[in-house]
C-alpha cells in the first residue's frame, strides 16, 4: 500500500534519468570554451626546482663560509692568507705570460740579476740559467703551475699549511736561483726591490703560519700570534726596516739622480703609469741626497716603532706609504709591461705592514667579558 507522500517508483526512475543527463552534460566542454589542463600539469615542478636551487646555494655559501671564515686565535690572519693568495694567482698569470716562454726571460730577467755578485752567488744562478735555456716553454709551464698550485691550495683552509710550506720553499728557491739574493749583497736599494719580493714571500708565509696557541695579551696581531712568538716577528721587522735605512745612506744610493733615475725607467709602462714616474723623477731631479736622507730617517723609524706599542699604528700606517711610494719606483713591478714576473718588494711590504697590525683577540675578549659579567653577579 503506498505511503502518503512518498515518491511513485516512476518519480524515482525520472530522477535517476535527470541526474545521468546533468552529469554528462557538466563532463562535456561546453561551445566555444576549451580547457588547458598543462599548466596544472607542470605547476608541482616548479617548487621542487626552487628547494633544490635554494639547497645548492646554501651548501655553497655555508663551503665558503667555512673557508673564509675568521681565524679566532689570530683575528685577521685568515684573510691575510687569502690575500697572499691573490698575491700567488697574479705571480702565476704574469708567469704564463708569453715572454715568459721565449729564451729573452732568461736572457732579460734572470742573468741580469747575476751583476756585481760575488761567485759563490753567481754560479748556482748561471747554471739554473743555462738548464733553463735547453727548454725556456717547458721550465716556464712548471714554475707558473707551482705558482697556481700555491696560490689554489691558499684559498682552502685544509690545504693552507701546505700551501704556505710552499710558499717558504719556492719563495727561498727562487731567490736563491733566480733573483741572486735580490742584490742585497750588490748594494742595491729598496727602491730597486731590495731584498726581493720573494724574499718577502716567505716571511709572509712564516708569519701567517695557523697556530691554535691562544694569545698573550688583549691587543694582537696576525704577525706577533705566529709560532715564531713576538720577539722574532718584531726582530724580522726590525731588522728589514733598519737594512733599508742602511741601503738608502749607501754613497751610490745618495748620489743627485739616485732617486729620479729609477724613476725615469718607465718604457712600455701604460701612460699613467709613465706620468706618475716621469712626473715624481722631475720632483726629485738632483735632490738624490736629501731625499734618500729623508727616507732613510722614516726607514729607521718605521723599524724602531716596533718596540714602542704607542709609535705601533702609526709606524705602520707610515710603512704603508713607504711600500707605495716604493712600489710606484719599482713601476708597479712592470705587471703592465708584458715582461714582470711580479708585483715586486713594495705590494709585499703593504702586506707585511698589515699583518702587524694590532687587532682586538676574539678569545681575550670573550675571557674578559665572562670574567667581568662574573664579578657583577658577585
């Protein structure tokens, strides 16, 4: 018997039929419309390229970070090793110049070298020169890869050890065989390169040498931090500051055109490079004396300052302006010429400068502020 109200089976199968046409009609594209379903298709790769490239960049910044990340023993130390770094990778690019291939490298650079030393200085360099000459291309590609290899092994903190041991060897290796002692037995002077950029190389290298010994006092430096101590950083810095005051007040060296004749070298500079050295060899056009006794009295103090905290920072900033005006002499080491194998002594001796300047020791510091965050709790 049918119940009031409710739905004949009739009613039922119509319903049924109206929904079965609803949903065919919804599923089917209506006139004049199409649908693109590719963008929806593609949208779920796009973060998944965005999270890898982000990932990729932080394992890169975080690989950096750890290499150049400050030295807390010595704060500034590590980014003085990069820096003789950059130093190494310029040496290396003047290297594989292509003059550097060619027999003249020997015959312009190397023997030149060997003039007013004694035998015993002299030989090892004539036979370094003529091994040199039965294959110049070969020798040149070894001596610029071990510079580039020095320079590459500077710019990673695992391999800086190595890297400086290098330095102090090829350095030592060079001026004895390639530079003849870089004239300090010929009465040359630092405005010549005396004692030799590479020299310099390994004192550098020995005084930026990793130590994880902790300071000695709240004030430090890269320099007096070395595994050498204080005392011999300050005596290599005296006694090369006060050897260029001795080399200045040499007679050759205070002759009226000692200073302007180094300065008139300026063939196959670039042309500001060639007025800053003709304009500076005018100024000093026979005034040789004075101002090689001028320069020889800031040489002496620069090397005196050492030993007096006080006179430190601005000895320094004054050993700075010193290795300018040096290397300004020296024609920036003719890295501009085609024919300089580096920068010489006077970019070296800016660097040395800095790596005795006094820095705040991060540890000192932090003992200093827990012991003084103590006493106030007490």
């Amino acid at each position: 018997m049918p119940v009031p109200g409710a739905p004949t089976p009739g009613a039922w199968s119509g319903a049924r039929k109206g929904l079965e046409m609803t949903s065919m009609f919804s599923a089917r594209p209506s006139a004049g419309r199409s649908v693109s379903r590719a963008p929806a298709a593609m949208a779920p790769a796009t973060p998944g390229v965005a999270v890898a490239g982000g990932s990729c960049w932080r394992s890169v910044r975080d690989a950096a970070g750890r290499q150049f990340a400050a030295d807390r023993t010595a704060p500034g130390r590590r980014g003085l090793q990069l820096c003789l770094g950059l130093i190494w990778l310029l040496d290396a690019a003047l290297q594989y110049q292509p003059f550097m291939f060619g027999p003249s490298f020997v015959a312009q650079v190397v023997e030149p070298a060997e003039t007013g030393n004694p035998h015993w200085v002299t030989g090892p360099v004539t036979w370094a020169s003529q091994m040199m000459l039965h294959d110049t291309a070969a020798f040149n590609a070894v001596f610029a890869s071990i510079q580039l290899l020095i320079a590459a092994g500077l710019f990673f903190r695992r391999t800086t050890k190595p890297a400086l041991a290098a330095s102090i060897v090829w350095a030592l290796f060079v001026w004895c065989f390639g530079e003849s002692l870089g004239g300090i037995l010929t009465g040359s002077t630092p405005l010549a390169g005396v004692p030799g950029a590479v020299l310099l190389y390994a004192l550098i290298a020995a005084l930026l040498w990793p130590t994880v010994r902790a300071p000695s006092g709240r004030l430090t430096s890269p320099a007096t931090a070395s595994p050498a101590g204080a005392a011999a950083a300050k005596l290599a810095w005296l006694v090369l500051w006060g050897s260029f005051a001795g080399y200045l007040l040499l007679p050759a060296n205070r002759a009226p055109d000692a200073i302007s004749a180094p300065l008139s070298r300026a063939n196959g500079q670039p042309g500001w490079v060639a007025a800053i050295m003709n304009g500076l060899s005018r100024a000093a056009d026979h005034r040789g004396l004075a101002i090689s006794i001028v320069l020889a009295i800031a040489c002496a103090g620069v090397a005196s300052a050492s030993l007096a905290r006080p006179l430190l920072r601005p000895a320094l900033i004054l050993a700075i302006a010193l290795g300018l005006l040096f290397w300004i002499t020296e024609g920036f080491g003719a890295v501009f010429t085609g024919h300089g194998t580096d920068p010489n002594s006077g970019l070296l001796l800016i660097l040395l400068a800095t790596c005795f300047w006094p820095r705040c020791s991060r540890e000192r510091t932090g003992e200093l502020s827990a012991s003084e965050s103590l006493k106030k709790t007490n």
